[in-house]
C-alpha cells in the first residue's frame, strides 16, 4: 500500500566559501602559494603587493553628492561599499616577514634523459638485426622504474604479434632478453629479485666470497632469505667467517638498479617547506608562521576606479550597469578570498600553538618519550573548533623544530596505563622498544613474546600481539630476519 506524507527535515549544509575555506586550510605552503598565484590569474579584481599610493577610497565614502533615487540599480549595488569601508583596511595594517627580495620560490631542477631512453641509447651501441632490436627495444620498454620486468615472456611474446606484427619463439625472446641485461645499471632487466642479484654477482670479480654468494642466491636463495644459517653453513661445509664475507658482497649489491638512476628529467623533485618554526628562546616556546602562508592582497585600485567612474556619471546606459554586476561579483570574490587567507592564517597559528603548549616539554628537551598522549579530539576541545578542521591542519602540514623538520600528525598518539597508573603515549612506548630492539643480540634476537616480556618489566603490560603491531609500524622485522652471523 503506497502512503504519502509531508515531512519537515532540518538540515545543515556547508556553503561554498566554507568548502573553499576548508580546501584552503588543507593545503600545504607550496600548494597554497600555487592557489594564490591561480586566484591572482582568474580574478583581475585581486591585486598582489603592496599599492603604490598611499591613499585610501575615503573621498567617495561621501555619499551626500549621490542620490540613490534615480535609479533602481543603487538599491542594489550600494557602490561605496566597494570604495571604502571608512576604516584603514586590515591589509594595510598586516605584518608580513616574506618580502619580493626573499629567495627564489621555485625548486629548479636539472633536465635530463629518462631511466629508458638511457636504455636505448646504450641498445644502439649494440649490433642487431632490425627485428632483434624492436624485440630489444619491445623489452626495454617493458621495464619498470626499479628496473625489473614483470611480465610473464609468454605475454610478451604475445605483444610482439599483436602490436608489432612481430611473430617469434619466446626461446628467442630470452635470448635477447639476456643482451638487454647486459646493459646498465648492473642486475636490470631481471624478472625477479633472484635474477637481478645473479646478474650482480656475475659482472663482480670472482674470488672465494663472490663464488660463495652466488651459490647461495642460485641453489639456496629460500634458505638464505629467511637466514636460516645454520642449514647453510651444514650444506657447505663452511666456516661462519666464510658465510659472512658472502653475505657482505650480497649485502652490497642493489636490489632495485632503476632506483640508483638519478638522470631522469621525469623524477619529481620534492621539497618539504616547514609552514611553522618553533625556536627555544629564554627558555621559552616562540611560534612563528611562514610569511610565505601570509600574502599581501588588496583589491584592484583600477576596479575602484571603475566604480567611481559609474557613480560620478548622470546616466547610466545598460552596458554600464552590466559592468558594475560584473565589477561587483569580482570584488565580491576578491574580499571574500582575502577574508578567507585571514581566517587560513588564525585557525593555523591558533591550532599549532595549542599543539605547541600541549607538547611543551617534548619541543623543550627533543626526547619522544616526553611526548604526552595527544588526540585530534583533545586539541579540537581546546580551541573549540571541529575535529576535521584539526585533521586538515595536522596531516599535511609541516613544523621547523631545534630537532629537524617534523610532519605535524606525528605529534598525535595514543594513550595507555602503566604500572604506575600513569596515562603514557604509544610513541613513548614505540621510542623504547625501538631502543630495546637495537641493544639486542643480533646472534639471537628477540621474539615478540620476549619483547612483551621486556616491557613489562619496564611498567609497560602490553600483549604480544600489540608488540607484533608497533614492531611492524616501526618497520622491524621479526627476529628470525633480524639474525647476523
């Protein structure tokens, strides 16, 4: 039985200026200073720097001479009120440490051949045949950046005929195959990380060590990848010191050879910009904001200048009035997005100084383990404003500390009871078992059980399971791979 019925519903619904606020809080430094530089390209109403003339707009803030009578249009668009706001404007009173002398802005970086062209410029020294060099070429293009190929040679094979009209043996295709491994950096071109270390192997020196190392990677790789040691100095019949000095050259050799290519014009320079600073002063806590976070923007004087022209004339003809409508949502959105970086500015100074005075002792001594257990909720209570606005501020943004460039979030962890019944940070806890982990016997490291029990002599009873946790965020491996002869 179908039923209609009226329902009121009271919702709440962001606006777009407070969406773009968001977007604007999110961005990191660099990201914000493109944001700006694209508002100054599509908003001829906003103007960068500072002006040239001292002089305010207050002469057309007189408003006698006007008579609003005359026509509707005033009734809509009050004119003055994008002349003057018969105050100073607040970005003639705005401090700004960032000045057009400053450093060049940009990362330059140098222009080069890509990881496969270098590739092929090494293939043509090479003498081929015309269809043994497209196979050549078919593979080289097939590697990815670490320098393996993925594929199976069947499918390769199977591309060969399809896209290049190229029908061959995948007998044939190894065998070229082997002519591209041949090339440089030494291992690429493998299919597998066993592969790629044979083929390091192979061009080193042979002695006694190097003879070793590759038996070991060629007949026992299984074995010698879980390091089980024991199995292997029985196999061979060897010495520990032996083993060691095969496991050194093995050591040495690069697991990923299109990782140590550093010519490519196409690897993304990046660089962290810190938008905070925070220095020790006189025993104090000082925080300063990036000026680069900080532009100068006003609004065009020459649109002003527009609107004084539109008041000043006794008739105004209908293309005049279609140019204030446009002047108007211009300078609309130039002083909402000036508004918008003010309001930027003091919800990023407001939260990282609260994470600043939260965090007092850690950024006074630099030692983790006086980091307090700190939740996006706690600061969120704190300057009273919303959780996901806390998010926005500690995940993509940067802090210059006396003890190194630090992401924000990192500042965040949870908490748990000791012995003492003290509430203690998980990152106090990650800083000791890392330390527990490094004094331990690499002979016969710990297990994760041992680890637990370690801890809680230490006052911290957590399970084996969570152990297992912090261990892998901190990218330990399990004892077994932790072992050393």
């Amino acid at each position: 039985m179908l039923k209609q019925s009226l329902n009121f519903k009271l919702s709440q619904k962001l606006s777009p200026q407070q969406i773009q606020l968001m977007k604007l809080i999110q961005l990191p430094t660099q990201a914000f200073e493109q944001r700006v530089k694209s508002e100054l390209e599509e908003n001829p109403a906003l103007d960068s720097g500072k002006e040239k003339s001292e002089e305010d707009f207050d002469e057309f803030s007189n408003q006698d001479d006007y008579d609003e009578g005359n026509d509707s249009m005033e009734t809509e668009i009050d004119v003055d009120d994008y002349l003057s706001d018969d105050e100073i404007p607040d970005y003639r009173t705005r401090a700004n440490n960032y000045s057009a002398d400053d450093d060049e802005k940009s990362v330059p970086y140098a222009a080069g051949k890509s990881f496969t062209q270098t590739l092929i410029d090494q293939l043509n020294t090479r003498r081929l045949s015309d269809e043994d060099y497209a196979i050549a070429e078919f593979l080289v293009g097939s590697i990815d950046a670490s320098g393996y190929i993925r594929r199976s040679l069947e499918d390769i094979t199977d591309d060969l005929a399809f896209t290049m009209n190229i029908y061959t043996e995948v007998e044939k295709v190894e065998r070229i195959l082997k002519t591209v491994q041949e090339l440089d950096p030494a291992g690429v071109g493998a299919r597998n990380l066993q592969e790629c270390l044979l083929i390091q192997l192979s061009r080193k020196r042979r002695d006694q060590s190097n003879e070793l190392a590759i038996k070991l990677i060629k007949d026992s790789f299984d074995a010698f990848s879980k390091k089980h040691y024991n199995k292997l100095l029985a196999k061979y019949d060897i010495s520990e010191d032996e083993l060691r000095d095969a496991i050194e050259d093995i050591e040495h050799l690069n697991p990923k050879p299109g990782g140590s290519y550093m010519g490519g014009s196409t690897r993304i320079v990046e660089q962290v910009v810190p938008d905070f600073t925070i220095r020790i002063k006189d025993g104090e806590l000082e925080l300063t904001l990036n000026g680069r976070n900080a532009p100068e923007l006003h609004v065009s004087r020459d649109y002003s200048n527009m609107l004084r022209g539109y008041k000043e004339a006794k008739e105004k003809t209908k293309s005049q009035k279609d140019a204030v409508m446009f002047i108007k949502q211009k300078l609309d959105g130039a002083k909402w997005f000036i508004e918008a970086i003010k309001q930027r500015q003091e919800t990023l100074y407001v939260t990282m100084s609260t994470i600043m005075h939260y965090q007092k002792e850690y950024f006074l001594t630099g030692d983790e383990r006086n980091l307090r257990p700190m939740i996006l909720k706690d600061i969120a209570d704190e300057i009273d404003m919303d959780v996901s606005t806390v998010s926005r501020v500690a995940n993509s943004k940067y802090v210059d500390t006396p003890y190194g460039t630090k992401l924000i979030k990192e500042f965040f962890s949870e908490s748990m009871t000791n012995t003492d019944g003290e509430e203690v940070s998980t990152r106090e806890i990650k800083k000791i078992l890392e330390t527990v982990v490094n004094e331990e016997s690499k002979k016969k490291p710990l297990t994760d059980q041992k680890l637990a029990e370690i801890l809680k002599e230490k006052g911290y009873p957590i399970a084996r399971r969570t152990v297992a946790k912090y261990r892998e965020q901190l990218d330990i491996p399990v004892a077994r791979l932790r072992k050393e002869i």
